[in-house]
C-alpha cells in the first residue's frame, strides 16, 4: 500500500490462526491503520492478496468508529448474543452512567469506549482493534487485559501500551520505513529482534566501508598498459563507495529545550481549590498544591474524576468554584490537551509551524526534521496525515513555544512507541515543571515523582513514590475485585489476599531473557536511576536550606518525600545489580 509520495508497506506476508496475538508496531504514518483495514477487507490492497478462512467472524475497532444511531445500550445490544453481557462490558469500560445517551451526542473518546464494547461481545473468530486502550482508566485497561487474554479466536492489534503488548500478545509485527518484520515472543521478542538488526546494522556498516577503501584505492590507481578497468567492477565500485546506512528511524529530540525560560521559585500554587459545573456536586475540593520549578507530577484516577478539568484550571482555561490560583511571573504554559492544537488539513506541515503568518525558512525545516517530519512529509497537507503524525505535530507546535511549566493531557493517545520513549528520555533533562493526565502505566513509571490521587472519594492529595507507589498501595485495598472505600480501613481479608498474592508473586520464576533484552532492560533503569538521583540530589539541597529557615511543616513534607525517593534509588540499585549478574549469566 503507498499514500502520495512514498510506500507505506510492500510484500507483508502473514498468516493468522485461532490462538494467535499479533501486535503491530511501528513509527506513526508507517500505516499500521491501513494494513487493520486491509486484514478486515475494508481496504482492498494495491498488489497482492487477502485469503480469509471460510465463515470467519471479524469483530472490528477502527480508529475513527461510526455508530449506528439510538441510545448506547441498544447499539452494543444489537450485535452481542447475549444482552446482559452489553450492559456488563460497557459498566467494565466506564459506561454504565451513560447506557441511555444517544450515540449522536457521545465525545470522541466516549464513542471509542462504545465501538470497542461492540467488537468484544460481537460473536468473532478474529478481533482486531486500532488503539483500544485510548480513552480507558486505568481499571478498565486491566479489566480489557483480562478480557483480551481470555479471548480463543485470533487477535490483531494496534496499541501504544507496552504493558498491554507485553502481556497479551505472543508474536508482533513491525512496520519500518515500508518494509515489514515479525517477530516471536510478544514485546521483549519485538525489542530483541529490533535490536539484534541493529547490531547487524553497525557490523554490516563496518564491513561496508573495510571495502569501499580497498575499492577506492582501486579506483585511483592508474590502468596497466594495454589494460582498462573492467566497466562493471567500476559500476560495483561506485555503489559501494556511494552507499550510505540507512540512519536509525528514531533518533531523539535535539536540544529542543535549549533557551527553555528560567522559572522563578514561585511557579504555581494552588488555595483551597474546588470546581463544579452549574447545578452539580463539585468534581473536587480542598486542593492544596504548590508546584516545584523541576516538578514532576502524575494525576491519576477513572474517567470523569475532574483530571482534565484541573489541568483547565492550572492553564488558566477555567476559573475555580471557590478558592485560588496564583501563578509565578516567570511562568509560560504550554498545554499539550487531548484535542490539541488546531490544524487546517488543507495547510502543508511546513505552514503550521509558522501559523501562515510567514514563509517557513531553515530553522522552521531543521525544526521539522527533529521530530522526523522529513522533506516530503514538510509538503504534505496535513489532511493526508495519520492520526498519530497528527499528534506528533500538535505537540511539536506546543514544545516549540519553549514553556517552563509542560501540562500533558493524555499524551500517549495515537503515538508511536519510539516517540513516546523519545519524549520520555526529552522529559528527563527537560528544565521545567511537569504535570502529566495519563492512564498509561509504563509511560508514568518513567516520567514522575509524585502522583496526586482523583478518585472521586476522598480530597485529591499528593502522594510520593510516583505511579509505582500508588499502584501498590490500591492493589492492597482491593477486596474482592473492587476498590475499597479509602475513608474506610482495609479489612483482614484484604491483607489476607495481599500477602498470598505477594508470595505467590515472589514464588513465581523469572522468564529466561536473551542479552539484547537485558541491555535494553539496564539501559532504561540507568536512566531511572539517573532521574532518582538528581530528585534526591534537589530534595537534599532543598532539607538543607529549609534546616537553616525553619519552616518546619515544609521540613516534614520534604523529609518524607526525600525518604520515598532513596528507598525507589535504593530498590532500582538492587535491581540493577540483580540485572547486570543476570545479563553476565546470559552471556556465559
């Protein structure tokens, strides 16, 4: 298949059976999407062919879902063969409160929720789903998790989430700059294989140039009398001379936060806070928080809890029901939300940069080519971009404004793997504030410190450890596969199954791991490593400063903020070690 310009992929061969789980992986715009709807039939491909068992059943979850017209019990009914089950399925998703809506008035990601609740009770030999985990909580992408892994027919998917690749699928196929790669073993096999063609890569590389010498010299030594060099070796010379690797497809963000403005001490603090629509309860109330100049905080919790809405409130967007907002004069916003910045598909991607208020020059193009928008991409309209280009290119017009305090709204929906770990490794030595919305679990392992709890329950409060703490704790007050009221004190049978679960995980034995695996495994924690490092660094300075002042309520918080993060360094040292001996084993 090709799209205006390049290929999107050529001579993919595959063969899907009942049992298998396919991921698909690869860069947005490599056409993931294009090759879902060619596997479904929507599509017909440009060459080659499509052979499908007789009577297979294909349930289906497209990126942009169309649904029939009524209320959203009855468009889930209509194709579940049991009905109770619609009803079960969309309460599982977050849902339950709006059964009688009228699918014509649901919001982008509550219409998702819907399409994806149709293709799971939908009688299928094969379920396929573009980005089905866009839009969940947290509980509900677990509760899909199980679902997924319960699931006997074929599953193909396009999904972002590594947690959710890592645990459902079995084989995952890569999309890379038109060509196709499958690999065995789920994601870990994904990124051993990826990284064992890297390697092979730089060998092929080297010995490409050992001989591109020897054919250079060659070529400069004159012709013996009465000889000619042969045409052809000339020919074979000359490719070989000329010929470049190609380059990595993901490189990183370069120096994009170089004359980032300095923030002041003063960043963001928030007084009381409350916040109510016109005639309802509050989402919330009594929010205290006063941001860091290097902040780096997750707000978590399900669907509706008022997350986004605080984010509003930060930027500036909206005003609180009660309570205040002081912003520090050094402050500049950038607001990266979950609509994003306004795009006419009919302007070129060279033009949004300056907001055609200019002719795009060098730095505009060289700007571009950082977030791998390349020469031809800079020309296409932005109608012809994938969801996930789309994105990218929100975002990049948010990072290009150099803000000092970054609030990120889901900022995982529609991109690629490889951009999220770029904007992850970016965020790490990024100079600013950091407020994240996000239901992506790995994504908010790498990215905070702390994480502020919205769950509808008791008053959002900053908790330290970030989301990993968090995680484990509300694990703990699970009781009998709800969560437990937080006002009320876990009951013994909720430590009862804490302690069996935690030995039963403790029982069980680690996977055998290839080295490439391993490596990519020390390298993030490094990086993590690194990250706690310079927080306990700041916190220490800050303890220090605070000894001298005598704020002794900011001494508390800091001191046990400070604890959380050497018993996290203290457990990724552990943990590093117990890798470094692993990978030594491997190797042997």
């Amino acid at each position: 298949m090709t799209r205006p310009g390049r290929p999107l992929f050529t001579d993919v061969s595959l063969t899907l059976s009942t049992g298998d789980r396919l991921g698909i992986v690869g860069l947005n715009g490599t056409g993931k999407s294009t090759l879902l709807s060619v596997l479904t039939g929507e599509v017909e491909p440009e060459s080659g062919a499509v052979r499908r068992g007789r009577d297979v059943r294909i349930a289906t979850l497209p990126q942009r879902p169309v649904l029939p017209t009524g209320t959203v019990l009855a468009a889930v009914e209509a194709v579940a063969e049991r009905d109770w089950e619609a009803a079960a399925v969309l309460d599982h998703l977050g849902m339950a409160s709006l059964t009688d809506a009228d699918t014509s008035r649901l919001s982008g990601g509550q219409a998702k929720r819907v399409a994806l609740a149709r293709a799971l009770v939908a009688p299928s030999d094969l379920l396929v789903l573009d980005e089905p985990t866009n839009h969940l909580d947290i509980d509900a992408i677990a509760w899909l998790e199980d679902r997924l892994d319960s699931y006997r027919g074929g599953l193909v998917l396009v999904t972002h989430d590594r947690h959710v690749l890592d645990r459902v699928t079995n084989r995952v196929l890569e999309l890379d700059r038109g060509r196709s790669y499958l690999h065995d073993g789920g994601y870990a096999g994904y990124l051993e294989g990826r990284a064992l063609r890297e390697e092979q890569a730089v060998t092929q590389e080297a010995t490409r140039k050992n001989l591109a010498r020897k054919e250079l010299a060659w070529l400069r030594r004159g012709a013996p009398a009465r000889t000619s060099k042969p045409k052809a070796r000339i020919d074979a010379a000359t490719t070989l001379v000329e010929t470049r690797a190609e380059p990595a497809a993901r490189s990183g963000i370069p120096d994009l936060w170089f004359g980032t403005p300095r923030l002041g001490d003063k960043v963001v603090e928030l007084t009381d806070v409350s916040f109510h629509h016109d005639g309802a309860p509050p989402l919330f109330s009594d929010i205290e928080l006063m941001l860091d100049n290097r902040e780096r905080l997750g707000l978590v919790g399900p669907n509706g809890a008022g997350k986004s809405t605080l984010l509003d409130l930060i930027a500036g967007r909206r005003s609180p029901s009660t309570g205040t907002i002081d912003v520090g004069s050094t402050v500049r916003i950038g607001y990266y939300d979950q609509i994003g910045v306004e795009l006419d598909p009919r302007q070129r991607v060279r033009e949004a940069i300056t907001g055609g208020r200019r002719e795009p020059d060098w730095q505009d193009a060289a700007l571009l080519e950082s977030f791998w928008f390349d020469g031809d991409a800079q020309w296409a309209p932005i109608e012809l971009l994938s969801g996930g280009e789309r994105r990218r290119l929100q975002l990049l017009l948010v990072l290009a404004q150099k803000p000092n305090v970054l609030l990120l709204d889901e900022p995982t929906n529609d991109l690629d793997l490889d951009t999220l770990r770029v904007l992850e490794e970016f965020l790490d030595d990024w100079p600013g504030a950091l407020i994240v919305v996000s239901h992506d679990r790995a994504f908010l392992e790498r990215t905070v410190a702390d994480v502020i709890v919205m769950d509808g329950h008791a008053n959002p409060s900053r908790r330290p450890g970030g989301y990993a703490a968090w995680e484990e704790q509300r694990r703990a007050s699970m009781v009998r596969g709800r969560i437990a009221d937080p006002r009320k004190a876990p009951s013994g049978s909720s430590g009862s199954s804490s302690t069996k679960a935690s030995k039963a995980r403790s029982a069980e034995k680690p996977a055998t791991r290839s080295p490439s695996t391993l490596r990519f495994l020390i390298k993030d924690l490094e990086k993590e490593i690194k990250r706690l490092a310079k927080a306990k660094d700041r916190l220490e300075l800050k303890v220090a400063d605070l000894a001298v002042s005598g704020d002794h309520v900011e001494l508390t918080r800091l001191g046990g903020e400070l604890t959380a993060v050497l018993a996290e360094l203290n457990a990724a040292e552990e943990q590093w070690l117990e890798l470094t001996d692993e990978a030594e084993r491997a190797s042997n």
